[in-house]
C-alpha cells in the first residue's frame, strides 16, 4: 500500500510538472495563495498542495481536490481549500 502511493505521487508530481511547464502562463493569484494558506493554517503543506492550489486557481476543481487527496488533505478541507482557490 505504501509503495503503490509513493509511486502515485511520484507519477503525479511528473505529470503536473510537465503540464505546468508546457502551460503558457502559470496563474498565482491570490486565490491560489488563499488556499495554500487555508492549508497551511490547518497542518498541511507541501509540493502536491501547491499544484492542487494552483489547478484550483485555473478553475480546474477535479484537479485540485484529488491533488489534495492526494497529499493526506481530508475530503472536506479539500473541498473548501478548492472553493478558496476558485474565487476570483
């Protein structure tokens, strides 16, 4: 079980950092700033929660609350960290 979700992050942690440098601009509002703090305030932090914040912010939600999943974030921290990150 720890070794398939090593291997998942790492997989996505690859496919995010190549969509992201194939992306034309990258979006850091403060809508994505808003979520990384929400998290941040509430234990949680790191690379896979930057990128969900920042899929979140382009408005992508699916994206950005499986990105948190991901990260150990609870579904309804995730689910609010998501709406922080989609407000303009």
């Amino acid at each position: 079980m720890r070794i398939r979700r090593i291997v998942l992050v790492g997989t996505l942690v690859a496919c995010f950092s190549t969509a992201s440098a194939v992306a034309e601009t990258p979006v850091a509002g403060a809508s994505f700033f808003g979520c990384r703090f929400y998290l941040l305030a509430t234990g949680h932090g790191g690379i896979i929660v930057d990128i969900g914040c920042n899929y979140g912010a382009k408005g992508d939600r699916v994206l950005c609350e499986g990105s948190l999943q991901v990260a150990g974030v609870p579904v309804d921290l995730a689910k609010e960290a998501c709406r922080r990150a989609a407000l303009p």
